[in-house]
C-alpha cells in the first residue's frame, strides 16, 4: 500500500468565494510503502502538488485536481530512487500522478475536519477510484489543505519492489 499526502498546499484565497483556488508551491507529496518481504518499508517525499480547487458560493466543490511530478520523488537511497523512477514508475512513461477529486456539497463553515472526499487517481498510466481524507483549515487569509489515501501497487501495474530477488 502506498499513502499519499497530496493536498498540503495553501489554497490562496479567502474562503469559500466563487472562484477557482490555485495550490501554491509550499505544499509536498509523502508517500509510504510496505515492499516484500513485508518487513521492507520506504518512506518518501518530493513532488510540489500543482493544481486547482474550484469551489462555488455555495459551498460546493465543483472539483479539483491535483498533479505531482514522480521524477521529484525521493527517498534518501540513490539507487533505491533510480530503480523506483525507471523500474517500478517508469517515470520516462508516466511521468506524474494525477488526481481528480468528483464535486461534491461541503459541510456549512470554513473548517472542514474529517471529510471523506471521492475522485480518480491516475497513476503509472492507469486510472482507478480513491477515497481521500481531507481537511481544510484557516491559516490567515488562505486554507491548508490536507488529503491523504491508501492504494495497491496491483490496482496500478506497479510492481512490488523486493529486496534480494
């Protein structure tokens, strides 16, 4: 499994106007994964989010999307970042993770904890439901953002790493 922490990016904008928000570049994609044997855990980090979030007066997200560059990723191993980008990536293919985020009516006010939004994660050339945790919380005049999911290496065609054979 892999989880991804993709949205943790100020939204510049007050809250909640009809408009579309821009994620500013202070956000960052982490990901953690579980190799084989099950022992073998990789965390990692990299890959600014970019993307927009579209809301309209009323509350409702019309929708969003979110795009990572998989090149950006590390993991603090040279080697093991080389073999994951070229070997289970295939980043020169499928260069970014992609995710779409359906619309959907939010709960009243500007602090949103606990939400459980749908969407579409393209990954590795593949495209395939998510269910993402999110929340959304006042920082000055703007939001942060946070959306966090759970995938199968499987689900996307990308193979599990494995450490000696």
């Amino acid at each position: 499994m892999i989880k991804f922490l993709l949205l943790s990016a100020l939204i510049a904008s007050p809250a909640f106007a009809d408009t579309t928000y821009k994620l500013d570049d202070s956000g960052a994609a982490t990901f953690k994964a579980t190799g084989k044997p099950g022992f073998l855990r990789i965390n990692g980090e990299g890959g600014r989010p970019t993307g927009t979030v579209v809301l309209d007066g009323t509350a409702r997200l019309v929708g969003a999307t979110v795009k990572v560059k998989l090149d950006d990723l590390t993991t603090g191993i040279a080697l093991r970042d080389e073999h994951m980008k070229t070997k289970y990536l295939e980043i020169g293919k499928y260069p970014e993770a992609v995710l779409v985020l359906d619309p959907s009516a939010l709960p009243s006010g500007t602090l949103l904890e606990d939400l459980t939004l749908s969407g579409k994660l393209t990954l590795h050339g593949v495209t395939k439901p998510v269910s993402v945790d999110f929340s959304l919380k006042n920082q000055g005049s703007a939001q942060t953002g946070d959306g966090r999911f759970t995938i199968d290496h499987d689900d996307f065609g990308v193979a599990i790493p494995k450490y000696m054979g």
